[in-house]
C-alpha cells in the first residue's frame, strides 16, 4: 500500500465503509465505495476537506476562558457535595470488603468441618475460596479509582485542556503524517456523512467534548460537527 496519511481513518457514517486514499493529478483523494442503497452523497473528499474538517473539532477540544471560569465556579459550589457523595461510596465499599474478609476468614477457619460434613467438596471450597479473594481484589481496586479527591480530577482535566490547545496550534502547522499522529492519538472514530463530521474521542479527552455538564458528561460519545 501507498504510504498515504490517513488511510482507514474515516468512514462513511451510514454503510461504515472506508474512504480509501488515492492520487489524482497529484493530489490526496478520499473515496468510499458505499453500499448501493447509502443515502450518503458524499462519497469522495480530498485531503484538506478531512484536515479542515478534524481542524474545526479540534479547535473546540479545550476550555475556552469563560468555560475555565465557570467550572472553577462550579466546583466551588458543588465541590461539598462531590466529596460527600465520594465518602459515602467508599464507606460502603469499605463495609463490603470487611463482609468479605470475615466470609474468608470463616472458609479457611472451619475448613476442616466444611469438608467433613460435605458442605463443599474440595473443588467447590477452592472455588468458593477463589470467588471471595476474586471479589475482595475488584473491591479493593474500585476503592483505589475513587480515591481521588474531585479537585485533583478538576485539575488534571484543565492540564489536557491546555495541552490540546498547544496540540492544535501544532496540529494546524503540522504535516500531514504528523497531523495523522495527532489524530490517532485524540480520536478513536471518524465518519462523514455528506458534510457532516462525527467522531468519537478516546477516553482521555471524552470529558473535553462539549456538554452542559462538562465534568459530569454521561453518554454522547458521538459529537456532530457540520
């Protein structure tokens, strides 16, 4: 195959067929070869179209000055009420891990009698065994992800958010190879239905799509760009 950028990046948003790269007096054309009944007129763009086209989502991938402000508004406001809500989930995971520990602490203490009077077989206490650990590790590891106090969340995301503004600008003045590092990196989809771009970020930059709750956002992986 050619070397050329972008190649199986971009598909069409109806029949989800590849818009395949090929040259036409020397220049980068995409063209998908959608099913007979695709309502998607679209069906050919060259380079530059994808390139402006992932430029303007780009561009909206960060907070702007005004949106800075009001999420450190909101978190002040609302920052009680996260910790509270985070405090109380880790208390009741703490509960479930101490059920299970005394569950654990119960099988191998009477081990012997459990055997004995046929209440497990040997391979039924192992996994029994087995399923508690099992169960007191995914505990222990879904207490580890919400120890993070909402604040440190907040400011991690305002990091990314800057870092993709630097991206963009680095982004506009890139190659095309380049622009299709950054591109991978950012985005896990892309289709195009007639002139309409829809992506899909990948999951560090899911929260830096627009929404009317920016850190709170649930669904809605898919943004339209027209």
């Amino acid at each position: 195959k050619v070397p050329l950028p972008y190649r199986g990046m971009l598909r069409c948003a109806h029949c989800h067929h590849v818009f395949t790269p090929y040259q036409q007096k020397g220049i980068n054309y995409y063209g998908a070869r959608c099913d007979k009944n695709c309502p998607n007129t679209q069906k050919s763009v060259n380079a530059k179209y994808i390139e402006d086209k992932v430029g303007e989502v780009m561009s909206r991938l960060f907070y702007t000055d005004s949106e800075l402000k009001e999420i450190d508004t909101r978190i002040k406001t609302d920052l009680k009420t996260l910790e509270a809500k985070r405090q109380k989930e880790l208390e009741q995971t703490e509960r479930q891990k101490r059920k299970v520990r005394e569950d654990l602490a119960y099988l191998r203490e009477n081990k012997l009698p459990l055997l004995k009077s046929s209440v497990y077989s040997p391979e039924s206490f192992l996994e029994e065994e087995s399923k508690l650990m099992t169960r007191l590790q995914k505990l222990s590891n879904e207490e580890n992800a919400s120890d993070i106090a909402i604040h440190e969340v907040v400011k991690d995301l305002v990091i990314l958010s800057e870092l993709l503004k630097d991206a963009y600008v680095f982004y506009y003045f890139s190659l095309p190879m380049e622009k299709e590092k950054l591109i991978h990196k950012v985005f896990s989809e892309l289709n195009l239905f007639e002139d309409t771009l829809t992506y899909k970020a990948r999951n560090g930059f899911k929260l830096l799509e627009r929404s009317i709750y920016p850190l709170c956002a649930r669904g809605g992986n898919r943004t339209h760009i027209p």
